[in-house]
C-alpha cells in the first residue's frame, strides 16, 4: 500500500476520545432528608438537645412520685410555651366521662407534652448545630451595617414565626384590653405569660409589687421581648429544617 493511500486511510478514521462531560450518576443529585430527619438530627444530635431531652425525661416522673407538690409541673414547665398552647383545648386531663374518654386525654396529654419537648430540644440543637462551609462564608463576607435587623429577621422571614408572633400579639391585645378597658380584668395577664414562655416568667420576677403604671410597663414589654425571642428561636429551627441539612456538633 502506497505511503499517500496510508495516509487518507488514517485521517479519515475516527477517533475516539474520553468525553469531557461527566455522566449523569444518581450521586450528582442526593436525595434531600425529609423535613422530619432533618428535625430529629436537630433535636438528638447535638449535646444541648440531647441533654435537654435527659432532663426533660428525668423530670417526668416528678408527676407520679410528687403529684402534689410544685414540682408536678417541672414537664410542662420545660416544655413551654408549647405545653401550654394545649390548655386552651377542651380537652384534656380535666377532661368530663371518666373511663376511656380520661384516658384518651391523658394519653393526648402525654403525647403533645412529647412533642412539644421535641421541638425545643430541635430549637436548642439549631443554635447549636454547625454550619455549612458555604453558609459560613456567606454569613461573614462583606460588611454587617445591620446585625439587629439580621439579628432578628429569623422572627418575621417565616410563616411559622409569623403565626407565633400573631398568637403573641393576640394574647397581648386581650390582655391589655382586660386591664385597661375591661372593669373586670380577671385572669387575662396569664395568657400572654403563658404564650411567650419561659423567657416570660423572668419579667414577672423583675415587676415591682403593687399596682402601678411601672408593674404594667415591665409585664408588657417583657413579654414582647419574650415572644419576639421565642419566634426568632422558632424562626432559626423553620430555617434549618426547611433549607438543606443540619450538620450538628456532637
């Protein structure tokens, strides 16, 4: 065979070469956690949830063992404000009937008690949890003309502290309007209390004794500032399980 046959017949031979692109694998796209994963990593993966939950579990047979003593409450307590929500339920332990009726209470009791201890060891775990690299750098480029309103975005940039700050915000309306407008106030200063604990129960340790303009001032402020905390807390939980997976610190 002559050398410019030879020739043509390998430059028109095609050539095959390792594709640039990489293939498509199942790898390049994993499967996002479930929002309910991501909420129990939270909760049990870092030591100020875990330890949470040991004291949240240590104090639940208080209940049995002292039923009549302060310290019956040490679940509820813990589990504030969520705990709490349920007492404005027509049912529960009080609940009339007696019999499977009293028991379906109890056990609904139980249940939203757990649930509600779930979510503030979550809530804890959030604070706690680390962050993703990307996040970081995200976080800390740039400069920081606004760190209170960034500070407090986590209370207002989510339907979940949203509603919050709307229960708040109700229980504080009612509130006012029974003691300054109402001739009988009643019990209407426990509702507020009880919606934006536990930070709450500082303020009623800081108000003076006695009836005064001053008692009123601290009663209301401390509880919005308790309610705005407790939604930014809640806020931060909506953020990490809602938007990629949690890294938590053991």
């Amino acid at each position: 065979m002559s050398e410019p046959v030879r020739r043509a017949i390998v430059e028109n031979t095609p050539t095959t070469e390792p594709s640039e692109e990489p293939a498509m694998t199942h790898d390049a796209h994993p499967r996002r956690l479930p929002r309910l994963r991501r909420l129990s990593a939270l909760a049990t993966g870092t030591w100020l949830g875990r330890g949470y939950l040991a004291v949240f579990g240590a104090s639940v047979p208080a209940v049995f063992l002292f039923p009549d003593s302060p310290v019956a409450a040490a679940p509820m307590l813990l589990t504030a404000p969520w705990s709490f929500f349920a007492m404005a339920l027509p049912f529960g332990p009080g609940t009339d009937g007696g019999g499977a009726a009293q028991v379906l209470a109890l056990t609904f009791t139980a249940a939203w008690l757990l649930l509600a201890a779930f979510v503030n060891a979550a809530v804890l775990g959030a604070l706690t949890a680390r962050q993703g690299a990307a996040a970081l750098g995200t976080r800390t480029a740039g400069p920081r003309p606004h760190r209170l309103r960034d500070l407090l975005a986590p209370a207002v940039d989510n339907w979940l502290a949203r509603g919050y700050l709307a229960v708040v915000a109700a229980a504080l309306g009612f509130c006012f309007y029974a003691v300054h407008l109402s001739p009988d106030p009643g019990f209407a200063g426990i509702w507020p209390l009880m919606t934006t604990a536990p930070f709450s129960l500082l303020a009623v340790l800081a108000m003076p004794t006695g009836d005064s303009w001053l008692t009123s001032l601290i009663f209301f402020t401390g509880t919005a500032a308790a309610g705005l905390l407790n939604a930014v807390l809640l806020g931060r939980l909506a953020r990490r399980v809602g938007t990629g997976e949690p890294h938590p610190a053991a």
